[in-house]
C-alpha cells in the first residue's frame, strides 16, 4: 500500500468508498476490507452507513487506531446550530471520539463559506477529527478556505482518466493539498474503455487497475473506489505491483479531451 505523508503523518493513497452500501452490506464490506489490508474508509452523513462502517470496523478486529477514518458534513447540517451537532451524531453512529479526516461534503448554494468553515476547524480543535478538508471545492471556493487560515489537507473530488481537472489539480499542488477522487471508474465507464483495457493487457492488468493507478501515480493524489463485491475489493487492491510508464500515463490522460464528462449524480443542487 502506497502513503502519502500530509502534515507528517503517512495516509494510505487508496481507500474504500461507501456510497450507496447500507446496513449489513455495508458492514460486510468495510469488515473485509480490513482484514484484507485497506486503512483507508470513507463514508459521509447523506451515505446514511455510518453505523455501518462503524461496525464493520469494529467486527474487522482492526484497532481503531490503524484505521483512517473519513466522514462529510452534508450541506443542511452546514449552518452554525448544526454543524458541530451534527458531528457528534457521527461520532456516535460510529462508535468512535474521533474521525481522521472530517470533509464538508458540498458547499452550501447559499450560505458563504465564511460562516461555516470556523465551524469545521473547532471539529479539529475539539479533537473529533485529526484532519480537515473538503469536498467539490472548485478554485475560488479553495482560495477561499485558505485565506481562513484552516489547515485544511484535501479536496475530494469526481476524478477519474474520462473527466479532465488538470487545472483544479494543478491549482492544489502548488498550494500543498492532495486530491481525493471519487468515482475513480467513472462509475464502470472505465472498465469499457478500449484504451485502457489496451494498456492493461500490456501489464496483465485489469482496465480498472489502469484506471486506478493512473490516478495513484500522480502527484499528491488518493482515490477511494466504491464497491460491494469481495473480488473487486481484493482486484482494487492489486495495484501496486507495477508501474505506468509516462508514454502510458500521458496518451491515458488525453483520455479525457475525447468528451470526457462526469458520472456523479449530484453537482451542487440548491441544498437547504
């Protein structure tokens, strides 16, 4: 498992998305996750999972401690009366006094983000996350947050070889922060696409583990791929073992000029 090192402390580059798992499947996932090796987890108060994840944490025998744990603020909870509220609640739900990473989910359609980001550094100094960041951010919104002086860490954001963000991307890593992708497969579009099951015959490797390590490769850069299948979990796993080579990384990243678009459902509705 590959880490970055962000503020000192080694986070695993690839984790497990929750999104869309519940109950027991979620449990079940997260459990085997764990004994398979992923520390990385991340789950959200709208994925309503995180007891859950909770649980399955804690059935994995894992100690706590071994384990990066993420969670999001959604949106309604942003306002000043909810937000460390809501938290807590979280916090609650999974069984734990502190989450390692805390992100705001989306920001808010009307609220300015100076009226909730104080929020989210007194989670930190409270000590009910170890990290901060955010999530969806664009470059204005991320200047934004900075000039607040929050320590923040990360921006997770839809990310994958079909959907160009080079220039958010460029943006964070000359101001320190690693991105997080989600829908790292672009939701299994990945998996069809003919260049990518191309490069992967030329390493034995799945279009999905192209995929994957495409984004592990780069620069400041995690991803956390969702899914409820054991086998995909233990194939998501499995990218470690080779190398792209820069002629491969650059002809995958022309990828996404071809009418690349995203797959995520949600693009910053009007929350209340």
């Amino acid at each position: 498992m590959t880490h970055l090192t962000i503020q000192g402390t080694p986070i695993p580059a690839l984790g497990l998305g929750t999104y869309q798992a519940r109950g027991s499947t979620a449990a079940g996932i997260v459990r085997q996750a764990l004994e398979m090796g992923y520390r990385h987890i991340d789950t959200a108060q709208f994925y309503a999972n995180e007891e859950a994840v909770g649980r399955g944490i804690r059935e994995s025998g894992v100690g706590r401690e071994e384990v990066f744990l993420a969670t999001k603020v959604w949106p309604s909870n942003l306002d000043k009366r909810r937000f460390l509220p809501s938290v807590e609640e979280s916090l609650r739900k999974l069984q734990t006094e502190y989450v390692d990473l805390l992100l705001i989910h989306w920001p808010h359609a009307t609220l300015p983000l100076e009226s909730y980001l104080p929020e989210l550094g007194k989670a930190r100094e409270q000590g009910k996350a170890r990290f901060i960041g955010v999530s969806n951010f664009n470059i204005n919104q991320l200047e934004r947050t900075l000039k607040t002086g929050l320590p923040i860490i990360t921006n997770q954001v839809e990310y994958h070889p079909l959907l160009d963000q080079s220039r958010l991307q460029g943006w964070m890593q000359e101001h320190g922060l690693a991105l997080t992708a989600y829908s790292p497969l672009a939701q299994g579009k990945a998996v069809g696409n003919p260049l990518l099951q191309s490069v992967g015959k030329k390493y034995g490797k799945s279009a999905a583990q192209i995929a994957l390590r495409w984004i592990l490769q780069q620069e400041q850069a995690m991803a956390i791929p969702k899914t409820s299948n054991p086998e995909r979990l233990k194939e998501n796993m499995e990218v470690f073992d080779f190398e792209l080579s820069e002629e491969d990384m650059a002809r995958i990243g022309e990828l996404s000029s071809q009418g690349g678009r995203r797959v995520s459902a949600f693009h910053g509705a009007d929350w209340d």
